[in-house]
C-alpha cells in the first residue's frame, strides 16, 4: 500500500500537450507522488519547475480535471528566474532551459 502526497501547482508555460491535456495553462493542477519521495522531490512554493514525464502518467478524474504522476521516471529540475539566471550558480542551468524551450517552440517534438 502507498501512501500518495499531492501538490497543487499551476502551469505558467506548457511546451509540448498531449491530446488531452491541452486546456492546462493557468489552471491548478495536482501532481501526486509518493509519499516517501517528499524530501527527494524538495519542491519549493512560489518556485518554478521544469516537468518533463510520460502521457502513461496523466490521469483524467471523474470531473475531467487532469492528475500528473511524478514518477521514478519523472524528470523534475528547478526552473532559476530571469533575474537567477544572470547569477553565476544558475546561469548555465537557466541558459540550457532556455535553449530547450526555444527549440520545442520552433521544431516541436522531434520522434
């Protein structure tokens, strides 16, 4: 038996949609994990992250509201602001985000 822990986050940019879940941007969404990841995950409020997953880990509820699995395969990574980016810890980091956004934006998901 898991234990599920949840977080209510709201996309503020969305890359690339499923066939689902292209309504998301600006709406609260859940995320759910285990609960035993909490500490792992070290999700901060009021921070942005990069989350990068698999269709296979949305769920659509009875309400039609969508739910995002945060999996072992999840990809999470902390998402610096404009004014972080320009601070030597961040600035690689916040650089190769940007580089990847402006490359889904022009040439979408390349299979």
């Amino acid at each position: 038996m898991y234990l599920i822990l949840t977080f209510l986050y709201v996309f503020s940019y969305i890359l690339i949609t499923g066939t689902y879940d292209v309504n998301s941007l600006n709406k609260l969404c859940t995320f759910l994990s285990q609960l035993h990841c909490r500490e792992s995950l070290d999700l901060k409020k009021g921070k942005e992250y990069l989350i990068m997953g698999a269709s296979k880990d949305i769920y659509i509820d009875e309400e039609k509201t969508f739910q995002y699995l945060l999996g072992e395969k999840t990809w999470i990574e902390y998402w610096p602001t404009d004014a972080e980016g320009q601070t030597d810890e961040y600035r690689v980091p916040y650089l190769e985000i940007e580089v990847m956004v402006m490359h889904y934006q022009t040439f979408g998901c390349e299979h």
